[in-house]
C-alpha cells in the first residue's frame, strides 16, 4: 500500500487542478475528421415523418376532444340530479 510521504517542511503540498488530464486535454485534441454522416433514404425519411405527423395529429386529436371536457358551465339551468332523488 502507497502511502503519501510529507516534504521535508512538513506540511503537505496542493495541486492547483485535482486531475492535471481534465487542464491539458485540449492539448491531446485529434486532427482525424469523423467520417460524413450517411443520408437518409427515401422510405426512411417518409416512415420518419408519417411517425411525427401520427404523434402530432394524437396531441391535436386529444386536444379536440379534451377541451369540452374541461370545459365548466355557469348556466344555472343545467344542473345534474340523481335518478335515487326523484322519487323522494
């Protein structure tokens, strides 16, 4: 087991940067270029986009048919009784 050895004024001495790599990594940048990416196809750039236009045709659908809903009504004429009341 290593153990950390005091210099001889007793006190032991900081680094500035805990990790030295993280301070010179733009040094060990490479010059190689990554390869270009590869262009969709035809049938991949449709089946991508009929899948965006399903996702947003349902939040539009469910925004349709959600909003009434929410909706609250302040006639006083409309007003919800049980069946169980009637006979009372």
């Amino acid at each position: 087991m290593f153990l950390p050895q005091l210099p001889l004024g007793g006190t032991p001495r900081r680094e500035t940067v805990p990790f030295a790599f993280v301070a010179e990594a733009d040094s060990f940048r490479s010059n190689v270029t990554p390869p270009p990416r590869e262009r969709l196809s035809t049938p991949e750039l449709v089946g991508r986009t009929l899948v965006g236009l399903t996702v947003v045709a349902g939040l539009v659908g469910s925004l349709l048919f959600g909003m009434p809903a929410l909706e609250t009504s302040h006639s006083p004429a409309h007003q919800e009784q049980s069946e169980a009341s009637d006979g009372r």
